[in-house]
C-alpha cells in the first residue's frame, strides 16, 4: 500500500509504501467452526483478510508520522494480492482506510463459496488424520501447509463468501455500488497462466492443468460445456497453451473484465490495463507477474522477465502507478506518455495497452481480452 504525501513543509516524499505481512494458507482461510470443536473460530475462514484490516488501521493512524496522508491512502496487490486489495473495498467501514485501489493479475473471484470452505477443510483434515480442532493444533505447522498444498488443486489461499465479513456475491456488490467512492485501477498480462508452463514444464504442467480443466467443467452446465471445449479446440498451438489459456480466461482476464463493468454499472470508476511485454524465458511470455521487478524499480531480479525491460518504458510504468496513488487518474502528460488513459466505460471498453515501446489506448474488443460468448459466464463460478 502507498500513501501520497502529508501537505507538511518539513517533510516531502515522492510517496510513503508500507509492505505488510498476514496469515496465509490454512493459517489464514480455513474455516474451522463446522468442526467438533470448532464454535470459537467463527472468523477462521478470513484471519488473513482481516489482517489485512488491522493493517490499514495502523497505517491510518500511523503513516503522517513517515510523510504520508492518511486520507490518501492507496491500496495494491498482485495475484492473491490483487484478489485481497480488490475484496477489501466491500467489508463493510474498510473505506475510511483506503482511497484508492490497484488490482495486479487479481480480482474479486478470488475467494470460495462456505461450501468450497468446508470442502476444502475437510479434504485436509483426512489428509492429516485428523477430526477437531485440538487434533490440528498438535500438528506441525509446515505439515498442514505442506499437505494443503499436496491435497488441494488450489492451496487455501483466498477468503470465503460468508455473508458476515464478506457478502454472499461479490460481483453483485460491485454492480450495486459497494466500491463507487473509490478509484480503482487493475489489469492484467497476456500469458498469466504461461507463467505455470514455464515453471512446472509442459510435462508437468499438463496433469495439473487438466485436473483444473475438470474441476471448472464439473460445474458447468452442459451448454456452457460445449462453449468451454469450444474455446480449447479453437485456440491455437500446443495443448498446454491451450489449457493456459483457457485457465487465463477464468482466473483473470474474464474476472477482471466483469469487476471493470460492474464498477462503472454501480456508479464507480476504474482505469484497466492489459500488459503484454514477454520474458526472454523459454514458454514465459508475458506470464503472471512478469511486470513486479520493473514496476518496484529491481530490473537486476529477472526470474520471471529472463532480461531487463526497456529503461524508458519501466520509468513511465512507474510513473503511471505513483501517478494513480496520488490523484486517482494514472494518466501522464503527452511527452512521456502518447494517450492519455481513458476511464473504462460500457460503450468503449477502452483499456491501456503496455507493450514495451508502445503503451496506448485501445478498445478491448481490438486486444481480445476476454472471449464474451464462450468465457465471460464462468464469472459466476468464481476461481474456485
């Protein structure tokens, strides 16, 4: 999170950024208050969310002591990151911490249903043997997290839809109005999924995806089925860019788009992006979190870009997102940036474009970030 700075002559910064930590995994998001024993935990479900919450209350009370506002505060994340920063806006009294938000590679569908919650509890605790909540508290911690991760296609990492700390849909939170007083910037990459491809290989990539492919199709009606393996057929290339891809659709970009036209149906405003500068590493592309080492100024860490971006190009990344957190409006003037970045709207759709020597406004119909026919539906099924 960023904060732009306090209107104090002793003391100037471009911006203040805090960093802070929370509990993940089945240490953050397992619910536990179905089991035996568990009536004391009725909040398990979403510890590390409201971390995230205590945080920003701290930060509130805090941050004039480095340089900061505390009324201008912007909150951003990637990835699971960005699925938290973009839930954040709808717990209820969250707004008088934050202003502003910026979605990276993250959205609202990141989260699970209370029957996911128990599904997911219950498939870990038969992997450890165990029934109550005494049970898991006698058992090492790296040997929950290491079984969460061996037993579940998707460790428990995400908040769940209770209806208490979150509402029951999210997506109908942002249509009726939930976010509409704050600025909110998000987008995504044009590999997220290659990202996966890369790290695991093909090879191994492959029984993965395909237990995820199966898992997403099981809730599909039958219609809706067909759409799906349409999609895959129609896609061009090997089988894993076929299964990345059509993961792409359902983790992020279709999720991305309908938090965007949900945000402006319910009165709000928000800037997309679409990024697309590839790595010089085998199957990468332009893969999930490809943009954080330029973005935080580190061009020396390339595990994921596999060569350093163009000079130019990052420092007027940078400029856009510092640019956001101050004002609310990304845009930069015409020298350094060739458009200005147009609001998205339900007409236009406009999105900005990154690639590494030609960032611009296009419409998202001319990029293909979502296929509207046969991927957008799987919104309502969430991530999960």
């Amino acid at each position: 999170m960023s904060s732009a700075p306090h209107p104090s002559p002793a003391r100037r910064v471009p911006a203040s950024f805090v960093s802070i930590e929370y509990r993940l995994n089945a240490l953050g998001f397992l619910r536990l208050s179905h089991l035996p024993d568990g009536a004391d935990y009725p909040d398990s479900q979403n510890l590390g969310l409201m971390d995230q919450l205590a945080a920003l209350k701290w930060v509130h009370e805090n941050i004039a002591g480095f340089g900061g506002d505390p009324d201008n505060v912007t909150i951003f994340g990637q990835s699971a990151g960005g699925g938290s920063v973009s839930l954040l806006p709808l717990v209820e009294g969250s707004h008088k911490y934050f202003r502003r938000v910026i979605a990276q590679s993250g959205s609202p569908a990141f989260c699970r249903s209370t029957e996911q919650s128990i599904w997911c509890t219950n498939t870990l605790m038969e992997e450890l043997g165990c029934k109550t909540v005494a049970d898991l508290m006698k058992t090492d911690v790296d040997k929950i997290v290491q079984a969460a991760s061996k037993v579940l296609t998707m460790p428990i990492t995400t908040p769940e839809r209770d209806g208490k700390f979150l509402p029951k849909d999210v997506f109908d939170a942002y249509e009726k109005g939930a976010a509409k007083d704050l600025d909110i910037m998000q987008g995504c990459t044009k590999d997220e999924c290659s990202y996966f491809v890369a790290g695991f290989g093909a090879e191994n990539f492959m029984p993965w995806a395909e237990n995820c492919y199966a898992e997403k199709l099981a809730q599909f009606t039958e219609e809706e089925k067909k759409l799906a393996e349409s999609y895959i057929k129609d896609f061009p290339g090997e089988d894993y860019d076929k299964l990345s891809h059509f993961m792409d659709q359902y983790w992020f970009n279709a999720p991305l788009i309908r938090t965007a036209e949900n945000q402006v149906k319910g009165g709000g405003k928000t800037y997309v992006y679409y990024f697309r500068v590839e790595s010089s590493i085998p199957m990468m592309k332009s893969g999930h979190a490809i943009e954080l080492s330029e973005l935080f100024n580190h061009a020396e860490e390339t595990l994921v870009t596999g060569r350093q971006f163009d000079k130019t190009f990052s420092r007027t990344m940078r400029k856009m997102w510092v640019q956001f957190a101050k004002t609310g409006n990304p845009s930069l003037s015409a020298d350094i940036s060739p458009d200005e970045w147009p609001l998205y709207d339900l007409t236009d759709k406009y999105v900005m474009v990154f690639d590494e020597f030609d960032i611009r406004a296009e419409k998202e119909s001319a990029m293909g970030i979502v296929d509207w026919d046969r991927t957008y539906f799987t919104t309502r099924y969430y991530v999960r």
